[in-house]
C-alpha cells in the first residue's frame, strides 16, 4: 500500500476515534459524485486544454462535534492524465461566534493533503514526488449585508510535502474574497412552488500558490490572477438525494495562471445519509 492509502486509513481512524463517545449527535454525512465539464483549480486549467473530470468525494460530519472529514478522488475522462489524478484528504473544524449580532460569523479551518498516487516517486534526493499540503481558513457574514448578499474571506496557505519535490517552487498564499446571494425564484413544477439559485463571485490576489500539476519551472507571479462568477441550484429527488447543476464563468487576469477566461458546468449526485 502506498502512504496515500496509509494517509486515508490514519486520517479516519483518528478522526473517528477521536469522537467516538460524543454526545452531541449522530455521524452523518454526504457522498458526492460530480462531473465537471472542465477542472478548473483557483484559477489553473487543471487538466490542460479543457478536458473534463469525474471526482467523488464523501464528507462526514464527525458526531455534531464541528469536526469534519472529507476524502476526494478526481480523475480526468481523458488518457494521458494518470499523473495528475489526486486523492486529497481534508480534516476540517466549523462554528459560528456572535450569532444573532450584525457581525455573527461563520468559519472553518482546515487541513488539506493532495495526494497524487500515480506520480512517479523516488526518494528525497531525486525529488519526483508532487504531493502538496494546505492548510485554511473560511470566514463568512451572513448577517452584515441587510439585502441577503454574504459575504466571505478566505485564507490559504499551500506548501509541497517534499522539499526537492518536481514542485518545489509552487508553494505561497491565496486570498480569496468572494460573495454570496441566494435569489428565490419561482418552480418549475406545482410541487416545488420555488426554486433556490445561489450566486456566487469571487476574486483571487495569488501569493505564488500553484497546484502539484505545475512543474516548477514555471513561477505564478503574485497578482490578482482572477475572479470566479457562479450559479447553481438543488433539485430534491428524495428525502436523501439531491441533483445540483451549476455553471461557471472565470475571467483570467494573471498569464502565469491562465491565459485563458474559462467557462465550464458542473453536475453533482449527492446522496445524505
């Protein structure tokens, strides 16, 4: 087994002992299946020339404790991305302070490993490994806008795991400033009498981050590389199963990033247990 395999073991064994007699509720979570017209990471095309993805992912919500573990696979629909598949395990702590007040905040802070299985690896002089670490932080005001608009900061600090990794140059920060609104709309059919679409926008100052598909040859200048336009909805197909569509649109700012403004739909299955 390689140390992505022992990474994912380790990661739920600990995080489900660790609340195993907590009082607070029930383990519950989400299994996720999406396809993505295009993959596109903070910016990258990250699988290059649009070629499309499938990822799976299940989020579990540790106990009613505010702890959470998430386990995503990702892979591209095309041949020749083997190298670029990644298993990305995130552990994950939520809550909210000053709730009922103005400046009430909801955040998470987290830890991300993205591990790439198919990599070619040797060891730590010959550097082939593309793993990458992250940790985060999510701040968002739901109650700061009179009008419904939400909006959030988050923070990101990325590093490669081995330090003459092939990716040794794309560690930095990202600042992501984004807003919310969820406008109602009316159904498309009498038994769903209104319609939820969520809408989203962006922007991004890169500090020098980059994902583990990057070689290190190339250097993200640090800028303000783009900003991310959004809307999706659910669909409740059963008490447990939920269809969301979504469709996306970046304008890219920052050539080391993307010389390209994207456009690309997403389709997600997910299924709450």
């Amino acid at each position: 087994m390689n140390r992505n395999g022992f990474l994912l073991i380790a990661a739920v064994l600990l995080s489900t002992a660790g609340f195993a007699h907590a009082q607070e509720g029930e383990l519950s979570g989400t299994v996720d299946v999406t396809y993505l017209s295009s993959y596109i990471w903070r910016g990258f095309d990250y699988y290059a020339d649009d070629h499309s993805a499938i990822q799976a992912s299940i989020d579990m919500d540790l106990y009613g404790t505010g702890f959470g573990l998430k386990v995503l696979s990702r892979r591209g629909n095309s041949g020749g991305r083997e190298n670029a598949e990644d298993l990305d395990v995130t552990l994950y702590y939520g809550n909210s302070i000053y709730e009922g007040e103005t400046y009430a905040t909801d955040y998470t802070v987290g830890w991300v490993y993205y591990g790439y299985p198919d990599e070619p690896r040797g060891g730590s002089t010959s550097g082939m490994a593309a793993d990458m670490q992250e940790v985060f932080a999510t701040f968002s005001w739901p109650n700061l806008c009179s009008k419904g608009f939400v909006p959030s900061y988050t923070a990101v600090s990325i590093w490669p795991s081995e330090g003459k990794s092939t990716v040794r140059n794309n560690g930095g920060w990202l600042h992501i400033f984004g807003l919310g609104y969820d406008l109602t709309v009316q159904g498309l059919t009498p038994d769903v009498p209104e319609q939820t679409l969520r809408l989203s926008a962006a922007v991004v100052y890169n500090d020098g981050a980059a994902p583990g598909t990057v070689s290190t040859g190339t250097t993200v200048d640090h800028d303000w590389s783009h900003a991310v336009f959004g809307v999706s909805t659910d669909f409740d197909l059963s008490d447990n199963l939920i269809f969301t569509p979504g469709v996306y649109h970046q304008v890219s700012m920052e050539d080391s990033v993307n010389t390209e403004n994207e456009t690309w739909a997403s389709l997600s299955m997910k299924y709450t247990f």
